[in-house]
C-alpha cells in the first residue's frame, strides 16, 4: 500500500532536486549566452603550424621496403617538422580519439621513428604567438578535461602567460591536438554542471542523464497523484465528515472529522496530541490508537506491531482515514 504521506515526501524531494538542477541550467544557460566564444575556445594564442618539408619525393623508399611484421591496413606519408614520415596504421580507429595503433617510420631511411620532447616543445612554440614562454614537455595521460573522450596519451606544453595556456600535442606526432586556457578550462566546467558530466565522458548519453530523466518522470507522476488527491478531496463526496467518539487525556468527546483524512492528521488537528516520531510518515510505529472498529490492519501494521496488538485493536493512525471509525481512544485500553 502506497502511504500518501511518503509520496508527498517524494515529490518534496524530486522536486528539490529537478529543481537544483533547473538553477544550474539557467545559470550555465546565460553564461553560454554571454560567453565569448573566441576566448571560449582556447585558441588565443594559436596559430597554424606548417610542417611541410622539402626532401624530394624520389628519396624516399617504397612502402614495401618498411620494415613491418603486421598487417597493414593503411600507411600515408606525413610530415613532421619537416621530416617526412609514413605513417604505417595497424589498427583503423573509429575517431581521432580513440586509442591509436600506428608506426612512424623515416620516409628516406626506412627507420622506425619517434619524436623527442625538444622536437614537441619546438613544435608547440610555433602554434603559440602569445607573450609567455615555455615549459618542458610532458607526456600525459586521459582523461582531458577539454575532451572527454581523447584515450590517446597527448604531450602537454604549458606557457606562463595571462591566461595559463596548456597546448596538447599528439604522442607520436606531435600534432597540436588542442590549446587550452583559463577562459576553455571555465566553459568546460560549464558544460559539464549543463550536461551533468561529472564523470567526463564527453557526451550528454551518459547514465545519470537517464536517472535524472527517471526521476524527472516520477517527480511529474507523483505530482499527478498529488494533484488527483487533492481534487478528490475536493469534491462534494469527500468532502463528507464522519462524527468519531476520541477518548483523550481520560475524557470522551464526539469529534466531526473529514472522512478522507489520515486519522493521525485528523486528530492532530483538533490538538489531540498522537506519539510520533516520523510524523506520520508510516515508519516510527508510535502513532498507536485503539478501537473497536473492524478494521483491517495494513501491510505496515502487521510489521510494526505484533499479532496481539492488532487483535486487541490497536492500530496506527497514520495508516487509516478518519472515516473508518467511529470510536477511538487514544489512551490505550480505554475504550
Ligand atoms: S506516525 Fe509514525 S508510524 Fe504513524
């Protein structure tokens, strides 16, 4: 049996917590509206990077001299810092994100290649013309906060500037992958309270998306319920009232109650003091009256109060309407 009392505390609850959320998408929603997008990218101080060389095609091996032991889905020639390079792939990624699987080898000489940290550095300086200088390379590994999904370690080159730029650079290539900044670094965790991405997964298909939905849906139909309730109250057959002799405080009086009301509310409002410690929320077992009204004990009675307690007629009074009875005592025993 659904308690009334516990989908009010629900609903009560859901709501605090669509709500909450609401406030942090209008908040996020108007500083999106505000935002300069420029800044906003991280790109300040980025420029384009040119890594063309000018080693002559006809120095360079064919393909089949490159000394590979796997099979080979794809290779192209790139150009890195001006040293051409065949890119020889292992493995076809779905996106450029995910976790590569590819050789480098020196176009001319047939070697296998890999860039060193001074290589990186250079290559980051040419995509930065702001004014700060920079770090050491380091090489990193995901999660990105400014790409959740990246699953390939990036080199990170930081420079001292007004802004704290970050430039992440591909392991193997050094291709620069992103500019980061403080102004990148606040629209992302914008986008993550917007999206409730607190687990960076780069996306808004995440599960507590689905719960918050979940939720959202109980939220309405508890207030449907709620709505139907009260309109049922509402209407002239509930409004009907039911006279029930109440025995308190060792006096018998007739009170009028509304036939539709949990007896304890009921009661308590005619300032018929009824023990409670859940304050009618069906969980406490202290709400106990007495009577001597066949009626039938709930799900709840039975686990909070024990078989001769319901035989002699004690009941919880959060647990009926007042138009179930006609004659209660509150003082146990005495009716
Ligand atoms: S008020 Fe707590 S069980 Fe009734």
């Amino acid at each position: 049996m659904i308690n009334p009392v516990n989908i009010t505390r629900w609903h009560k609850w859901l709501s605090a917590l669509v709500g909450i959320q609401c406030l942090i998408w209008a908040g996020t929603g108007l500083y999106f509206n505000q935002m300069d997008t420029q800044a906003a990218s991280g790109n300040q101080y980025r420029q384009p990077v040119s890594h063309r060389g000018n080693t002559p095609t006809a120095r360079f091996i064919p393909l089949s001299k490159l000394p590979v032991d796997e099979p080979v889905l794809s290779a192209e020639l790139i150009w890195v810092s001006g040293t051409p390079l065949y890119q020889v792939k292992t493995q076809e990624p779905l996106h450029q994100y995910t976790a590569q699987q590819h050789k480098l080898f020196h176009a001319v000489s047939g070697l296998p290649w890999y860039i060193q940290p001074a290589q990186v550095k250079r290559i980051a300086v040419k995509s930065y013309n702001g004014p700060g200088s920079a770090s050491a390379p380091a090489l990193t590994l995901p999660p990105f906060e400014f790409d959740g999904r990246q699953q390939n370690p990036l080199w990170k080159v930081t420079f001292n500037d007004d802004v704290n730029t970050e430039v992440y650079l591909h392991a193997d290539t050094g291709k620069v992958i992103a500019h980061s900044n403080d102004h990148s670094r606040l629209k992302h965790l914008m986008l993550t309270l917007h999206f409730m991405d607190y687990t960076n997964t780069g996306g808004f298909n995440h599960p507590l998306i689905v719960v918050f939905g979940m939720a959202t849906l109980m939220l309405a139909g508890s207030g449907l319920v709620l709505a139907y309730r009260r309109r049922l109250s509402a209407s002239p057959s509930a409004k009907a009232s039911v006279d029930v002799t109440v025995t308190y405080n060792g006096q018998r009086q007739t009170l009028t109650l509304p036939a539709k009301q949990p007896l304890f509310f009921a009661l308590t409002k005619h300032n018929i003091s009824v023990p409670t410690e859940c304050g009618g929320g069906g969980s406490c077992g202290q709400c106990v009256i007495q009577t001597t009204n066949d009626v039938l004990a709930s799900p709840t009675e039975r686990a909070l109060l024990s078989d001769a307690e319901i035989a002699s007629g004690k009941r919880l009074s959060c647990q009926h309407m007042a138009g179930e009875f006609s004659d209660v005592s509150v003082d146990y025993g005495e009716v």
